[in-house]
C-alpha cells in the first residue's frame, strides 16, 4: 500500500483560509455589479419621480394665467384633479418597475411573474367590487363630474372634495369630519359648485307693508353689493329680486337669488342678510316673527296675590 501524504495542520489551514478568500471575491466580483445596477435603478426611480411631480406642479401653475374667474377655476379644478391622479398613478407604476429590476438583478423573476398571474387570477374573482371602484371612477374624471374643491353631495354624504382616486373620493364636511367613499357606490353626483353658484334668500316681510317699496329697497341692496369693491368681486351679475314667492300665514315671501363664483354662495347669503336686516330697521319695515301669548287663567298669573275667598256664611249670619 501506498501510504497517503498529510500536509501539515497549519498548512491546511492556510490552505482553507485561501480558498475562503477566493470564494468570498468571487462571490463579490458577482454580487458587486448587482448592486451598483440596483442603486442606479433606485436613483433613476427617485429622479423619474421628482421629474414627474415637477411637471405636473408645472401643468397646475400653467392653469393659473387664465382671466375668466369662472374658467380659470374650472381649469384650475381639473388640473389639479389629473395631476394628483397622475402623481399616484406614476408612485405605483415607477415603484412597480424598480422592485421588478431589482429583483431580475440578483434572482430570475420570469417564474415569480408566472406565479403571481396565476395569483392575480385568482384574487380577480374576488376583487369585483375594486374593479367597479375603478371603472367608476375612470368615468367620473373622464366626464368631469367634479374635481377637487367642488361641494358636493354623494347620495347622503355631502362635503367639498380633498382627493379623487380610481379607486376612492374623499369628502370633508363642515365640521371637519372626512368622508372616503368608494366610486362603485356613488349612484348620483349633485355638484353645488360646478362653474357658478346661486345665493337664494326667502325675505319675509308683514302684510301691512308696501311690496313695491320692499322690492325696491332689495333690489337697491342688490346694486349697492355688486358696487362694493370687496363683495362685487364674488359676484357674476347684480342680484335679482324675483318677487312675490308665497304668501305665508304670517308674512310675505319675497324670493332673491345672486350668481357667484364657486363655493361663494355662502358668504353673499350672509352678507346679503346682514345688509337686508340693517336696511330694514332704517326704513322702518317689519320683519315678522311668530309671538306666543300664555293665559294663566283667571287669579293665577304669577307673583299675583290671591283675594281672600268670601265667606258666604258670615255675610250670611251678618
């Protein structure tokens, strides 16, 4: 037999060392490569991102140079509305195609993408609900049913809109609760802002008193709010007196209506009443208000002092 040659412990020690060492390069001069694809893929996705916000921040602020007011915000609205839709779209799409480079760099994903189709398959069935979320609310923005900052009311959620989603629009109303409701859901739209809105205040004045000269003291109201520097601005046209709109049990209706700019409805109304009322008082002209009348019955008002009763029987003895 040929007795077999051991090389001393130190040297297969060395030996090991070294061939550890010349694996780990390997491995290295592999793995090095990778990662600085996967790093320049991450910042190309980062930049692509910041490129994609500073252009849709361009296209909004490009909306800004037009004179109409009317226009201007519906253009405005819409832009704001697509841009904000293009921006989640972009996040998904850019953050889609990075993690998929990525993960061809250091594995192969043609197997993995066979598995997920088979899995998007199969959760497909069980997303019908998402994709009437999503059809729906493609036709809403197509069709530009509203936009972000319209006030509007969603079956029987009501609020100005703060985000629109394929998927979701989201409402906050006027105590600051925030509504999300799905686009499959929403049945009817009922925009109260859509290019203009209409202030309508019913004025009931009393029956003793001149309608004419009522109606002429509205519509001087009228004049004098479209002259005002402030509040002229807010408004599309002078704010007309319709009339007699009913008359009540207690007072005549007198109807007037104003067309503003979007969402300045409120704000007219309220000035609108506040001039009537001073207005008023000033020409003397009588604003009814119910009035209650209390019978407390005959000696029984309060702080009254009962009569003593009469005694019949004494007077009688008497």
């Amino acid at each position: 037999m040929i007795p077999q040659l051991r090389l001393p412990a130190v040297l297969q020690d060395s030996t090991a060392f070294l061939e550890g060492a010349r694996n780990v390069i390997l491995q290295w001069e592999v793995l090095l490569p990778r990662l600085i694809q996967t790093a320049l893929v991450i910042l190309v996705a980062i930049i692509g991102y910041r490129l994609l916000k500073i252009f849709l921040r361009r296209l909004v602020e490009r909306e800004y140079a037009e004179e109409d007011p009317v226009e201007k915000r519906l253009r405005q609205q819409r832009a704001q509305t697509i841009a904000g839709l293009l921006q989640n779209v972009g996040l998904v799409v850019i953050s889609a195609i990075t993690v998929l480079t990525v993960l061809s760099a250091f594995v192969p994903i043609g197997p993995m993408l066979a598995s997920v189709g088979v899995l998007g398959l199969a959760v497909s069935f069980g997303a019908q609900s998402l994709v009437k979320d999503i059809i729906t609310g493609t036709f809403m923005l197509v069709e530009g049913q509203f936009a972000v900052g319209d006030i509007v009311r969603l079956g029987d959620v009501s609020g100005q809109v703060e985000r629109v989603t394929l998927r979701t629009t989201v409402l906050r109303d006027l105590h600051g609760v925030v509504h999300t409701v799905p686009n499959g859901e929403i049945t009817r739209v009922s925009n109260m802002t859509k290019a203009w809105s209409r202030a309508v205040l019913d004025v009931g004045v009393a029956y003793k008193e001149n309608i004419d000269h009522v109606i002429d003291v509205l519509k001087s109201i009228g004049t004098e709010l479209r002259r005002d520097h402030d509040w002229g601005a807010r408004l599309l046209e002078e704010p007309q007196v319709m009339g007699v709109e009913s008359l009540g049990d207690s007072a005549v209706v007198i109807r007037m209506a104003a067309r503003t700019l979007p969402q300045q409805q409120f704000d007219v109304a309220r000035e609108l009443r506040r001039r009537i009322k001073n207005r008023f008082d000033q020409e003397g002209i009588e604003i009814p208000f119910p009035h209650v009348t209390v019978y407390w019955g005959q000696g029984q008002q309060p702080g009254m002092i009962p009569a003593p009763a009469h005694d019949d029987a004494a007077a009688h003895l008497s």
